[in-house]
C-alpha cells in the first residue's frame, strides 16, 4: 500500500472553480484500480494551499492512474488554476 501527497498552490479568487474541478478528480480516481482511499485537505493559514491525499494498493495503481486519459485531462482544467507545478511525492510502508 501507498500514499500520494499531492500539493497544491492555487492562485487568488480561483478556489470555487479549483474545489469542483478537485471533487470531480478525486470522484474519477475512486472509480480506477488499486484506488484505496483519498482526501482533500485545505492549510488552515494559508487557504490557498491545498493537499490531497489519496491511498492506492501499488505504485503501478498510482501510476496507471497519474498517466491515465481521464487524469490528465482533469489536470488539463486544474493546471491554469496553479500558482506552481503540483508537488506529488509517495510514501510507502
């Protein structure tokens, strides 16, 4: 089992529009395989930095899921949302 962090800046006044875009994400990765668990976090002082934390069974689910089309299309509508490139780091027991 694995856990993905993945961090997220959001610029100023796109919030509303990057948590629907994030739930719609996070709704597609729950239907793909190996996808365990995931969560979205905001930082409580600073709301524009946001984590989320998704549990997926092996690195090749998580993997298979970051190049898959329906990812990288939903990346496609979050990226111009960003004030930086996603942070996605792994950890594993």
């Amino acid at each position: 089992m694995i856990r993905v962090m993945i961090e997220r800046h959001i610029a100023d006044e796109l919030a509303m529009h990057y948590d629907k875009a994030a739930r719609e994400t996070l709704q597609l990765a729950m239907q793909a395989h190996g996808f365990i668990s995931g969560e979205a976090l905001r930082n409580a002082h600073d709301p524009n930095h946001r984590l989320v934390i998704a549990t997926y069974r092996t690195l090749q689910d998580w993997q298979r899921w970051a190049g898959s089309s329906e990812r990288l299309e939903m990346m496609s509508a979050i990226n111009p949302m960003l004030e930086t490139e996603e942070k996605v780091t792994i950890f594993e027991h």
